[in-house]
C-alpha cells in the first residue's frame, strides 16, 4: 500500500498544488476527494497534482463522502494517514476523518466553539478574555442593544465577511431575512454555514485589526507572524480587507507582543475543550478607548488570499507543510518541531530586535450579481511577486453580500519603510487594475 494524505476539496479546488508539495516533502502522496466542480476544467487543472482523486455529485462534502472515499482509495492501493482540509466548511469533516485515522489534530468540541462566534464570545467573557458584549438577534424580536454604543453585525457561522457590518439603525435587521436566503442559496460559500443561518450583534471594537498567523501543537502556542489590516472598506453590507502588511505599522513592539501573549492566554482557554494541533488565523483588534486587546475571530484554519505565500516569506515555513507534517508526526519528534517553529517566529524575532522580511499583499474585489467583461492587473513598473487572477472574461459573479475575490498580489519589500511602500502600493494598484463588466 502507498502512504497518502487525503485532501478534502470543494468544488473541485483546494490549494491543490501547494497541499501536493507539502505531502511530496513528507515522502507521501496527495489524494483527494471533492464535492462537484463547477466546470470539469476546474478538476482537470487539480487533478495534474494529485496522484488518485474522488469526485462526488453533491456541492458539498460530507461524512459519508469521505469515508466511501477512503474505502475506494484504498482498494486503489492508497493507505490514507491522515486529512487535510483548507477550506473552513470541512474543518469538522477533517477532524473526525484524523479522529477515525489516528491523526493529531483538534476535537470536534473545541473546533465547534470556535466556528461559533457567539458561543465563543461567551466563552471569551466567562474566561474574563473580552469585555465585548453581545446578542443573538431573533427574528422578529427587537434586540436590546445600548444605543450609546456602535454594533457590529454578523452571522454566527460565516467567512469572507458574509454579511458583515457596521449597524447604523436598527431598522436594517429587517435585511437579515433575504440576507438568510442569499446565505442558502450561495453554491460556493453555504457549506461553511453547516446549516446555522442566525446572525449576533456584538459591540464594535474600534481600532487597528490584525491577524495573527499561529500553529498549536500538543497545546504549545507558536505565533509564527503578525498581518495588519491596512485597509479595510465598510460597504453597506461586508466589510472588505483591501490589503495586508507584516510586520504591522501602525502598534510598536510591547504593544504586539502583548497581543500576541493574550491571544496565547485565548487559545489556552480552549484547551479543556479539546484545541491541540492545528493552524490557526486569528484576527484581533486593540481596543483604543479601552487600552486591549480583543479576540474577533479564531479561525481554526490557515488564513486565505497570500496568508501562507507571506508566511513563507517572513518566516521561510509554510503552513502546508507544517500541518501535513504535525499530523503525521512521530512520537518523540515534538521538541525539534516547537523549536523549528521558535526559531522562524516573527514574533521571538521582535522580542530581541532581530529584522525580519517584509510583505504587502493586496485584493481586489468584485460588484455582485455582475458579469465580467475584461479584467487586467499590468503595472508597467514594480509588478507583485506573486499575482492571482481568480476570474476570466464571461464570468458571473455570486450575487450575495460578501466579499468577492478578484484578484490578490504580493510584493516583497522593505521592512525599513513600510507606511510609504503600502501607500504606494495602494496607489499603484488603483491605477493599474482595470475590471469592465458587461
């Protein structure tokens, strides 16, 4: 039998190639199951790096699909080790898939708790780790929110900020309905839902947003970097994240490495329930008027766009490689790994003022509901390291009310100047990308 390690897809795309790289360095093979692709030229261009796959009729992926999946596999000569899942919607379906395995990784209780945003707000406030209040809007009931304070919208489940934002009146819940029906019938995104369509409302943090790029094993916390958030643009119903720096500009040292420690002291309150071994994308805003840190999302997942490509960069480790690697990690291996991670952290780097490298990365989103006509990104000067184009000519885009990826691009630059490289950037971007639709 030859030793692979399953990828769970959905709809035919997963970060294929980078998955397939990681399990190549651990001398295994990449399989795969997918729920349905969207065209057969999606799978075609997956199925180049994967050595067997699965495709299933369904949109989405389930539990049974999986294990039908490993069955097959395995009369094919595959001896399945481990799951690996990037997209969030599977995060469950991978866990209890190592579970059955006997791969590291997360309980099902602790993952649960995180993918709740409301229940992990409780959980944060009991812990004494957040003074965020909160509420689980009823439909149909009138929520009690202070109105000397500004509220935040969001579902309870979600990603690529779904219906996410700012609350200006409260007759604006009235939306929340037919937002719920967008939620459904979105074929690409409805699966991270896992069938919860309810929303909360919890006290807007207001200051910098940053995201912190962090791997757990065996319960050991390794913040491997730091992305700030420096842009961000609130439309009427999402909130998007315009582009990405790390180190962060805009909080000095004490102030990140005592966001990183409460985010540590967070994760270590889940514990209890069951969070060891994983990758983790977890965003976090200082609170200015209150001078703290708050927890907005833990992410039991890689984070997407160029998160990994950057995390490579500042660090020299990928996140692929090092959660193929932990799951199939051998006993009396641990210490080598925790002091890999010690050691190519940004985070132990600004704690003796050592330099490390610098990146900007960049999306650019779409208008929903549109067709695209022409679409470009041609700088005739500093063109990025690494450019996405994620749609082509005729394509139509979801029309629901979250963040719709074009385009993400990533330069390398200087650590020493980064406030005038993001502005520039910023710029640069602006003038060169072009979208037409029809």
């Amino acid at each position: 039998m030859n030793e692979a390690v399953l990828l769970l897809m959905h709809q035919g795309k997963s970060y294929t190639e980078e998955a397939a790289a990681a399990a190549a360095r651990l001398g295994v093979s990449l399989v795969a199951v997918s729920s349905r692709p969207k065209t057969p030229e999606v799978w075609q261009a997956s199925r180049r790096h994967l050595a067997d796959g699965v495709v299933t009729e369904e949109d989405d992926l389930h539990m049974g699909d999986i294990e039908k999946a490993v069955g097959e596999l395995a009369d094919r000569g595959w001896r399945v080790k481990a799951a690996l899942a990037s997209f969030e919607g599977y995060r469950l379906l991978m866990a209890e898939t190592n579970r059955q395995l006997g791969a590291r990784d997360c309980a099902e209780p602790a993952l649960r708790l995180c993918l709740d945003k409301y229940a992990l707000r409780r959980h944060l406030f009991a812990e004494q780790l957040s003074e965020v209040r909160v509420h689980r809007l009823t439909p149909g009931t009138p929520p009690r929110l202070d109105p000397a304070s500004r509220w935040f919208v969001k579902p309870v489940r979600g990603a690529a900020s779904f219906a996410a934002f700012i609350l200006d009146d409260l007759e604006d819940l009235a939306e929340l309905p037919a937002i719920q029906e967008q939620m459904r019938a979105d074929r690409a995104m409805k699966a991270i839902f896992m069938d919860r369509y309810d929303f909360l409302a919890e006290e807007y943090v207001e200051g910098p947003e940053f995201s912190f790029e962090t791997f757990v094993l065996d319960a050991d916390v390794h913040h491997l970097c730091v992305h700030e958030k420096a842009r961000v643009e609130r439309l009427e119903r999402t909130t998007l994240e315009g582009m990405s720096v790390s180190p962060p500009v805009s909080l000095g040292r004490d102030l990140l490495l005592e966001g990183a420690g409460f985010v540590t002291r967070c994760l270590q309150s889940l514990q209890e329930h069951g969070l060891s071994t994983g990758a983790f994308h977890i965003e976090a805003k200082y609170w200015e008027a209150k001078k703290r840190w708050e927890i907005i999302e833990i992410n039991p997942r890689m984070g997407g766009s160029l998160i990994d490509p950057s995390v490579r960069t500042v660090t020299g480790l990928s996140f692929f490689d090092l959660w193929t690697e932990a799951m199939l990690l051998p006993e009396g291996r641990q210490d080598a790994f925790h002091e890999r991670l010690d050691s190519a952290s940004q985070l132990q780097a600004l704690r003796t003022g050592t330099p490390t490298p610098a990146t900007v990365f960049l999306s650019k989103y779409g208008d929903k509901g549109r067709t695209v006509d022409a679409i470009g990104f041609d700088p005739p000067t500093r063109p990025p390291r690494i450019l996405r184009v994620h749609v082509s000519e005729g394509t139509q885009l979801e029309a629901s009310d979250r963040a719709i990826c074009l385009m993400d691009a990533l330069w390398d630059v200087s650590a020493d100047d980064l406030e005038a490289e993001t502005a520039f950037l910023q710029r640069h971007a602006d003038e060169h990308f072009h979208v037409r639709y029809r």
